[in-house]
C-alpha cells in the first residue's frame, strides 16, 4: 500500500509542478503584455504631444518670420500672401494650443509650466502683429523655454506608470 501510495506521488509531483509552472507563467504573460500595453499608450500619446508642440512651435516661427518679411516687403502680391500665411498660422496655433491643453494633462509636473510658457507666446505674437512693436529676442528666449517645458514634459509622459 505504501510503495503504491510512494508510486501515486511521484508520479503526481512532475505534472503539479507543470500545472504551477504554467499557471505561473500565464500570470507572468499577462503581466507583461499589460506592461507592454501601458507603454505603447504613453509613447503614443507622448508622440501626439510632441507633434503637435513641434506644431506650435514651427507656427510662431512662421508668423515671427513673416512679421519681418512683411517690414521690408513693397511687392503687394507677397505683401498679401505673407499676410495670408500669418492668418493660417495664427488660426493653426489656437487649434494647436486646445490640444496641446489636453495632451499635458498627463504630466502633472510640467503641465502648468508647458501651458504658461505657450500662452506668453501667443500673447508676444498677438502683441506684435496688434502694435507691430517688440523683441525679436524675446520671442525667441520664449521659444526656448517653451521647448525645454516641452522636452521635460514629453519625458514624463514617457515614464508614466
């Protein structure tokens, strides 16, 4: 009875250890494939992100860009497409910037500094086609640290948990 029971165990013990080991492994599958989902959601919203940034960022140069042609510019032909290229752009830029406002609620830490850093240049832009007055430079000191809030923002939807 004993040597029938010993027979039993042994042969029992490899297939509950098999049965563990698969349950072990699906549990572990799932948990890598839930990973792997989560990530390829915070990069894909991380791209959005950056894009529409990239976006926003291209737009201000157009329109700073083409507030200086139009100084110097006698053409009325070029006159009116610059001014027509500034309209698209600024037009662009309000869409860019609802977006941008929904992309950054996943960075908590950067959110406020990416909006706030984005609406001073909207307002130097608006200033500058409103009195045609202001700096050039600063536009672009704005620009740069636009574009740093941006980078540290982009990094913490990236790392997401």
């Amino acid at each position: 009875m004993i040597e029938i029971l010993k027979l039993c165990v042994s042969l029992l013990t490899p297939i509950l250890v098999l049965i563990v080991g698969l349950i072990i492994s699906k549990k572990i599958e799932k948990a890598k494939l839930d990973v792997l989902k989560e990530k390829e959601w915070q990069v894909k919203w991380a791209e959005m992100f950056l894009k529409q940034a990239t976006d926003f960022n291209d737009n201000i140069t157009t329109v700073i860009c083409s507030l200086f042609n139009l100084q110097s510019e006698a053409d009325k032909v070029k006159v009116d497409e610059l001014r027509k290229l500034i309209l698209s752009s600024c037009e662009r830029l309000s869409e860019i910037d609802w977006n941008i406002r929904n992309y950054t609620q996943f960075s908590k830490n950067y959110q406020n500094e990416v909006i706030s850093t984005q609406q001073k240049l909207m307002d130097s832009t608006r200033q500058l086609m409103s009195s045609g007055q202001g700096s050039l430079e600063e536009v672009r000191k704005q620009q740069f640290e636009y574009n740093n809030a941006v980078r540290n923002a982009h990094s913490e939807i990236l790392k997401m948990k």
